[in-house]
C-alpha cells in the first residue's frame, strides 16, 4: 500500500556528512502523482520537440510531458502550437501515429474533427439522423477545442508548459544555458534519427545520473580509457543556472591537459581505466574540431525532461518519458548541421555508436538505474548520501561534485512543497 505524502514531509537535510534523499522518492507512488501534478504540469517548461522535426505546414508529432500524451504541430500559418492529445468529445487519444501530416485532427472513436489551431470543426450527426437524435441546441463547437498549452522556441529546440503563469523560457533557462542552446543550435540542423530506451527504473535516477560529473570517469570503460572525459582532466567544470535547476557540465580536449602520473594514482586499481585496451578501428574517435571554444563535451541537463548533449561529434537532444514509479523511457533524437558535408555526416554516424541504448559509452547508465531500483524497493525509508565536492549546491571549476544533483533535488522538494534544507 502507497504511504501518503505526508508520511515525508520532513526535511531532506543537508547533515555533516552530506545531503540525505529517502529511497522512496524512487519507489513510491505518491510521490509519482505529485510529480504529473506539480512539476510536469506545473510552473515549469517541457522539451517537447525539434522545429526541424516539423519543418512544413501540417506536420505533427505526439510526445508526452510526464506521462501526459501531446501533439505538437505546425498550423497552416506556420504557427507551433501544442495540444493535450485527448479528444474533447469522450477523451480518447487523438492522434496514435509518432508523426505525420494532416489537415485535420480526426477522431478514430466518433470521428469529432479539430483543425491544426485546435478548434473543432465537425461532429458527425450533430444534428442527428431523420430529425431524431443530434446534439442539444445549446451545444456550441466553439467551446470544445482541444486543450492547449503554452509553446516556446528557441533557435528551433521547443518547449511547452500547462502554466498560464510560468516565466518566459529564456528567463526559466538562465543565461548560461540559453547561450549553451545558440552555441549548438547555430545554424539549420538536420535530424539523423531516432533512439528509443526503456528502462525499468525511477526517471530521477536518470536525472542524478546526469548531474554527476565524477561518475563518468568511473563507471565509463570506454569514457575513461580512451581519454575522452576523465576526473584528472583540468579543463572540466560543473555549473548549474541561478536557480540551480539546470546544470551544465563542459570538457575541452582531454589531451591537452593529459597527466599519466595523475591518471595512474587517480585510477589505481580501477575497472574502468585499462590502458592495455585497444580499438581495432581508431576511426570511430577520428573527429573534427567545430566549435571555436574547443569544448567537446558538453552534458547539459534541464529540468524537467531534457538533456541536451555534444560529446566529441555526436548531437543529440534525450526526452525523458515517464510512465510509473519504475518505468520511464529515453528518447535520443541525433542531429546534424544541414550544411555538413558528407565526411562529417559519415563522422557522425559513426559516432553515434557511443551513445544510445547500446553506445560504447552509454549503455553503463541505464544499467547503473536499475541496479539502484532493484535495490532500493523495499528501503524507502534508508537515504542515499550525496557528499561529493562539500554535500552543498554550487558551481565548480572541477568535476568532483555531486552538487547539481543536490541543486536538482533542492529544486524537486520546493515544487512539491517538501521541506530541504541547503548546505552552507
């Protein structure tokens, strides 16, 4: 049985020894429901899309925003607009195909027919059939439009939120992060495809994973072995916006800061640093230099749903899907620039098999959250310990910090209306 709310309504404290979370965020169902109600449908912005998934009049795509289906789309003027994919008729999905283009919102169940701004614009036998039957006189179509929320964009990447209330985008992301979005997003890009991963775990998990800088040079063979991201690297920082919901983590060339002396202490002993591995095709790693700044890698999480990546040549944006307390499901959506000439799009195909479900580099993370889930189902009252860099939120110039997960989970108890105390 599902303990209620109140039963952790007591502070996530940050004691002498770091910041504590109870174990059952992740497992139990009350807390679920206040996430929908709260964050995903809350005083936040959701990722739900790529403009250049819809580059023409009439396309659509249905995603989710928590676990709440929605279309996204672009009108006969062009507009984006975002509906809750929900029928205003008995409440069956709309649309059940990923993507396509149409000219109207059609019903399968009663055939009710929205036009891409949402209104609706037939109802079959709505005033009925030989004078008998239809719809009341009162009924008025106008007053039965889909249900939509509010859309931003920014240089193409585009958010959504149920909140009337809600902040502007930019102000929502912060300065730091709106300038990560136009450094990637910089010009045209093109869409190269699509991931799908489902993993029997807490979506939260996955959001600690990707706000722990340090872990990646311990749990990633591949990562650490082959000098793309390591903890000795002097070129790593780990920063989060004002409110400290977002988080940024950046890598320049790991190379130019290399020091095996620091490497073989720091890695005694460790599974994941073994230099007597070799690739038998180096060309995998065999990329270009294409941003000025000579970042490459750039791990940037945004709350709720979105992590935006670079690491070396591979683009990606990843949409978080929830569906239970022990179920979500990642969506990868790769990119490329649509000037890239053909070596470089050969190069980011090539690369794209670091990442995903199965990528040499990726394929440690959805592991590393079930192993958590498994373990943790019936302990929802033990605490995790989050002590990593000083147990408190804030930026760093290094990587040796779990700060933005305690900057994330500061954030989770303030829209659910727990109480956690920060670390001075």
């Amino acid at each position: 049985m599902n303990a209620p709310m109140d039963q952790f309504k007591k502070p996530w404290t940050a004691s002498p020894d770091g910041y504590r979370v109870p174990y059952a965020v992740f497992t139990d169902q009350a807390y679920y429901d206040q996430e929908q109600e709260h964050i995903f449908r809350g005083e936040t912005w959701s990722f739900v899309g790529l403009e250049a998934e819809l580059p023409n009049k009439g396309d659509f795509k249905s995603t989710t925003i928590g676990d709440t289906p929605v279309i996204v789309t672009r009108d006969q003027t062009g507009q984006l607009r975002v509906f809750k994919n929900l029928c205003m008729h008995r409440g069956a999905l709309l649309v059940r195909e990923p993507r396509g283009n149409v000219k109207s919102f059609d019903c399968v169940y009663h055939q009710w027919s929205f036009d891409l701004t949402g209104a609706l614009r037939g109802v079959p036998m709505r005033r009925g059939v030989r004078g008998d039957g239809g719809m009341p006189a009162a009924f008025d179509m106008v007053n039965f439009g889909l249900d939509a929320l509010r859309v931003e964009s920014l240089n193409g990447v585009i958010f959504a939120s149920f909140s009337r209330t809600v902040e502007s985008l930019a102000s929502y992301l912060g300065a730091e992060i709106v300038e990560t979005i136009q450094r990637i997003f910089n010009r045209p890009i093109r869409i190269m495809g699509d991931y799908h991963q489902y993993i029997h775990g807490n979506w939260k998990l996955y959001a600690e994973n990707t706000r722990d800088p340090y872990h990646g040079s311990l749990l990633h063979l591949f990562h650490n072995t082959f000098g793309i991201y390591r903890a000795t690297t002097q070129s790593g920082v780990s920063h989060m916006d004002a409110t400290k919901r977002h988080s940024l983590l950046k890598v320049k060339p790991y190379a130019a800061t290399s020091n095996e002396s620091d490497d073989n202490e720091v890695y005694k002993d460790v599974r994941s640093y073994n230099t007597e591995f070799h690739l038998q095709d180096a060309s995998v790693l065999a990329g270009r230099k294409e941003f000025d700044d000579g970042v490459t890698l750039i791990i940037n999480a945004i709350f709720p749903n979105l992590l935006l990546q670079q690491i070396a040549n591979t683009l990606a944006v990843r949409q978080s899907v929830t569906y239970a307390p022990d179920a979500f499901e990642i969506v990868w959506t790769l990119f490329g620039y649509a000037d890239d000439d053909e070596e470089m799009q050969m190069i980011r195909m090539k690369q794209a098999n670091l990442i995903g479900p199965a990528g040499l580099i990726s394929m440690e993370d959805g592991e590393a959250v079930e192993i958590v889930q498994d373990a943790v189902v019936r302990d929802g009252k033990m605490t995790s310990i989050l002590a990593m860099g000083g147990g408190h939120s804030c930026n760093t110039e290094h990587m040796i910090t779990e700060g933005p997960i305690i900057g994330f989970w500061e954030n989770y108890c303030r829209y659910l209306g727990l109480t956690s105390e920060r670390a001075e």
